[in-house]
C-alpha cells in the first residue's frame, strides 16, 4: 500500500473518531439543559381504550404555531396514534419552580366537548 493511500486511510479513520455521533430520538444520550420534547397523543376512558380523542381535539391549551407531527408504524396509526409536539419548553435535568404553563377560559361551549368526552365514555 502507498504511503499516500495509508495516510488517507488514517486521517478517515482519525476523522471518525472525532466526529460527533447521530442518534435518534429513542438512543439519545441527554446532557444537562439539552431541550426535552413533550409529545401530546390521544385522550380516553380507562375502561374503554378503543374510544379515544385526538389531544388537541378537545379544548386544551395549545400553541397557536402548527406543531410538529410524528408517525409511528402502521399499527400506531391504526391504533389512534398521532404523537404531536406540545411546544412546551422542557430542559433535561434543568429546575424549575412550579407554574401555570397557559391560561384556559372555559366558556359554555368548551366546557359541553369536556363534559361530553367524559359522561359519554
């Protein structure tokens, strides 16, 4: 082998040890104040887990920016599952004091789809 083609085979090999590893979502290795996704998915009765809602399908906070959306397999789609991003701002291993992450006036209709969703569960 050349001396030039070893030394390129050693600075390719150097480079990837050096260079920062991928990870997904579910591998991740979190540092300290790395942003946390909180993800939304879907609401039910306990005793019947086929009748679900779609989280933002009821009268929850949300943010008014489109969210992300996540897709599982097939089965998680035939399952009901729509994860959805919340927006919500979360810093792995970061404290925070207790507070109110939104503010909800409850008027005649939204208390009706919450009343709803629970009595006809």
């Amino acid at each position: 082998m050349s001396s030039a083609a070893l030394l390129s085979l050693l600075l390719a090999a150097i480079s990837l040890l050096f260079s920062p590893a991928l990870a997904s979502e579910s591998d991740h290795k979190y540092q300290p104040d790395d942003p946390v996704t909180l993800w939304v998915n879907k609401v039910g009765p306990y005793n019947n887990p086929q009748e679900t809602y779609n989280y933002y399908s009821l009268p929850f906070c949300h943010s008014p920016v489109n969210a992300a959306h996540k897709w599982g397999g097939l089965g998680e789609v035939l399952g009901g599952n729509e994860l959805i991003d919340s927006l919500i701002d979360i810093k792995f291993q970061k404290p925070v004091d207790k507070t109110s992450i939104c503010e909800l006036e409850l008027d005649e209709t939204k208390v009706k789809q919450f009343k709803n969703a629970i009595e006809n569960s």
